[in-house]
C-alpha cells in the first residue's frame, strides 16, 4: 500500500501520484508539464499498460493533459472522474492533441530547411480519441467501488465546473487506510460554480499549495475593477486583450461582462464588442450550460430560473474559423478580446498580442495564475519585449493584472480547507506549489494546525500502511534543457510501449484456454516472422 510521487512536486504543473493497493497499481491525475521543468522527474515505475485505472481531479490540461500519452504507450485501463469532467475532457484532450500535432509539422516544416531529423508529436488524435472512450463518467458525493478492496468518492473541489477532491479507501490484509487528494481546491465566492466542499476526515492528504504563499488581493467587487479597465482602455481608443483559459475562467469573465454591460457600468461606448476568439471556449461554454444543475451556484441558477443564460449577453461574438480570428485585428472598434491561451505559450492569443502589445493604447489584462517561465509570467514580471513568430515585438501596452480572480484559493482559503479535518491526518504531502510556496506552506501546517506536513520531491515514496517513508527524494535540479528532453516521444518509442503492452495481454490470459492460448501465439509468432529482420 504505497504511493510514490511523480509530478507537481515542488512545481505547480504536471499533477500525477501512482499507488499500489489491494494488487492495483493506478494514478491519480496525469497532467503535462506546463513551462520549464526545474526538477527533474521521476518516471513511472510500471509500464502503463500495467496499470488498471486512473482518478481524474478534473480537466485543466495540467492534471489531464498526458493521459494520451499514457494511452499512446499502452494504458487501456478506466479513467474515473466526473461527468462534466469527463465531457470537457472531450474537447480538451482533443485540443491538446491539436495542439501536439499542428506544432510537431511547424517544427518539422522549420527542421527540414535545416537538415534535422524529423520529430513526432507527443500524441496524436487518435491517442486523444481512445483517451476519450476510457473515460467513465462518476457522479458527486456517491461511494464507489473501482476494485476488490479500493473505493472512492468524488466532492466538489470548487475549482473548475467538474473539478473534484477525491476521497480513496484502501484495504488490504486487514487494514483499511483513507487517503484525499485535493485536486485544486476552488476560491470562495467565484461566480458560476459552487464553493469547495470541506472534507472531515483522512488518514494521509494530498493537497495543493498553488497560492501556499500568498494572499488574492481581492478589490470590492470584481466588476467595477474589471470594468474601470475596459473604461480606461476604450477611453484612450484601444483593446482589452484578456490571454484566459478556454475552460473556466472564459465563461467566469462572460458572467462579469454580462453584469458590466447589465448595469450599464462602461459609458460612451455603447454596446462594446466582445469577441471570445477560441474553438475549444465555444465548446467548452455549451458544456457549462448541460451541467448547471450539477455546479451552478445559488446565485447563477437564480439567473437560470428567470430564463436568462449567466454567460451571454447582447455584444457577444464567438471567432470560431481562422478567417474570423484574423477579421479581428482587422476591426478598428474598441473591443474586448478574450482569448487562450490563460499563460500566452500557445493558441490564438499570441496572434492577438502581436498586433497590440506594441500599442500604448491597449492593455493586456492578466486573469490567472502565470506560471516561472512562461511568456505570460514574463509579460506580468515586466518584459519590455516579447519573440511572436519570430518578430521582436515592443511592449508598450499596459499590462495589467485584475486581483483576486484566481480559481485557486489562497493560503488563508486553503488554511480554512486544511483545518477542516476533524482529526489530524497522520501525514499531509504538500504538491502542485512552486519551491518557496509548497515548503512555506507544509511549514504553516505544522507550525499552525500541528499536522505532519511535507512537500516532498519527484520519486519519494510513502508506505501508507506502515506509516513510513520508504524513500526521501532529494530534488535534483534540472541545469538545461537536453535535446533529448526537449524530443517528443518518436515513433519507435511508441513501438517499445506496444511491445509492454502485448506482455500485459500475455499476462492477463495466464491460466487460459489452451486452445485459445495456442491460437495467440501462432498470431504473435506470425507477427514476428514478418518483422524479424
């Protein structure tokens, strides 16, 4: 009964823990590596066609984003989580293979010209695709049982519509031990989407330390901040040019806009554009409106009752074709441009900074967590110039961030999370924090709510039923990016996966049929003489 830590430690980015219970051997989340790494990670130790499932906090690509991957080397296992998780996974892991691919050949066009090997995308949509069918769509609040001596249950996390803490039960040689994985654990008080859930009870908690740190300076209200800068903006004749996350806080800026225009709080403008310029917010906002009464909060299904849709208004205008995107820099009206993706590294809204970072009449309206690293970051951090498809682009628009929207609680909402256990678990493992964020806040539970607490490093492994730390990772810092750290997975790799998978299918038919085993390996032995060379 062991977990072993993998991803988001001492790094915000690339959630993924794997456990061995009751002969199980899952994962809780399996999410890419966004920016930078900056310690060095420790791989699966199984073949992912060994694995048997997979538990799914939710959908943002940082805790999803490389299950097609795990898919691509063999996994076929269920992916459990809940079902507007599982919808938006639909689209999102779609986008992301887009996204894989599409850069894959415009590095490919480059390498060419230059003479480099061809490279491969780190999955393709096909990965994506069989990803989509494993998922299996859970309610909230009920208990599970996904394997002869594990159970789970999904408890809204507040984070994101769909977004889950997830309550597993072990047993095995008699003992029963509870461990919660926090996911992300919501900001009080969004609009949309409920409140986190507080949990009572755990043996061990995972929790996240995203904002582990620091406190959202939270203005009186978030529509007079957001509209004094849309004001301020038009008054001097330019763009608002909001970099959002597709799923989530797109729809969250919709409902603030909506109430903005609603109370006429934006003057001299009239009824101001607003262009959302991203496919995979389009989809995701219909899927917003299908689960309602699964996540809305009290105040949005009020909306939803008089008839009136949270989330439109008169105005709004969806860029879904590239020809739209592109008539937008070609529209001199003063608009607002909300645009993925939320951190700059990829997606439309590079294309949208190109054409107005350089003007001192815009601004760039920052409404989310920007990761070390990222252009985004670097945007917020002061970068007077700015690398956009190879042209330098001077920055001399006003950036701006808006406190205290964040879909991540703070330290204070995560410390009110934390004190929710009615006993003290026995060990709290602090992940999914930068370096400083995750051990000041492990520090904070010790030294305020007197838990055992700990942010261990990629590859630390934890015996739960014994209580002990099997091994201590020491945190290995990543000195430069390798060429092969930087080369997606190649083809032959992929072959390598199939070959460990094929061993798992052999093992699986161990006590079969020997007719049927028979007939297995003349396919297997045919198979082999075709390709031995």
């Amino acid at each position: 009964m062991r977990i072993t830590f993998l991803g988001a430690a001492h790094e915000v980015t690339g959630s993924c823990y794997y456990l061995e219970a009751a002969g199980k051997r899952f994962l809780v989340d399996c999410g890419l590596k966004q920016g930078p790494n900056y310690f060095e990670t420790a791989e699966l130790p199984v073949a992912p066609s060994d694995l048997d499932f997979v538990l799914l906090t939710h959908a943002h690509i940082d805790h999803s984003g490389k299950l097609p991957l795990l898919y691509a080397q063999g996994f076929r296992g269920s992916i459990y989580t809940t079902y507007a998780t599982a919808d938006l996974c639909d689209i999102m892991l779609r986008d992301s293979a887009h996204i894989q691919m599409s850069e894959a050949e415009w590095k490919n066009r480059k390498g060419k010209r230059a003479g480099r090997e061809e490279i491969q995308p780190l999955y393709n949509m096909d990965d994506a695709q069989g990803t989509i069918g494993l998922l299996v769509g859970c309610p909230y609040k009920q208990i599970l049982t996904v394997a002869d001596g594990i159970q789970i249950r999904f408890i809204d996390a507040g984070h994101l519509l769909g977004s889950a803490s997830i309550e597993v039960w072990l047993s095995e040689d008699g003992q029963e031990k509870k461990i919660v994985f926090s996911g992300d654990i919501g900001n009080l008080n969004q609009p949309l989407i409920k409140d986190p859930t507080y949990l009572r009870n755990a043996d061990y908690v995972v929790m996240e330390s995203t904002y582990g740190n620091r406190k959202h300076e939270v203005p009186e209200d978030y529509e007079s901040a957001l509209a004094q800068v849309i004001q301020r903006t038009f008054d001097r004749g330019g763009n608002v040019v909001i970099p959002s996350f597709a799923v989530g806080r797109t729809q969250e800026m919709l409902y603030f806009i909506r109430k903005i225009k609603e109370d006429q709080m934006v003057q001299g403008h009239g009824n101001f554009p607003v262009i959302v310029d991203s496919p995979l917010a389009v989809e995701a906002t219909s899927i917003f409106r299908e689960h309602f009464r699964e996540c809305f909060d009290d105040e949005a299904m009020k909306l939803v009752e008089k008839g009136q849709n949270p989330i439109a208004f008169p105005g709004l205008q969806l860029s879904v074709t590239t020809q739209e995107s592109r008539a937008i820099n070609t529209d001199e009206r003063c608009k607002v441009i909300i645009s993925a993706s939320g951190m700059c590294d990829a997606g439309r809204v590079k294309h949208h900074l190109k054409h107005n970072l350089w003007r001192k009449e815009c601004t760039v309206l920052f409404v989310g967590y920007q990761a070390v690293g990222t252009p985004g970051r670097a945007l917020v951090d002061g970068a007077t110039q700015m690398k956009l498809f190879g042209e330098e682009i001077q920055v001399n628009a006003e950036i701006k961030v808006l406190p205290g929207v964040s879909g991540h609680a703070d330290c204070e909402g995560l410390m009110q999370w934390a004190a929710a256990f009615e006993e003290k678990p026995r060990q709290v493992f602090v992940c999914h924090g930068e370096e400083t964020s995750c051990e000041e806040f492990a520090a904070r539970l010790q030294g305020e709510l007197q838990y055992e607490a700990m942010a261990p490093y990629s590859g630390t492994i934890y015996d739960l039923k014994e209580e002990r730390f099997v091994l201590k990772a020491e945190g290995i810092r990543v000195q430069a990016q390798t060429a092969k750290q930087l080369k997606p997975s190649s083809v032959y790799q992929r072959l390598v996966a199939a070959g460990q998978r094929l061993m798992t299918v052999i093992r699986h038919n161990e006590g079969g049929a020997n007719k049927d085993l028979a007939k297995f390996i003349g396919q297997i032995n045919s198979l082999c003489d075709k390709w031995d060379r």
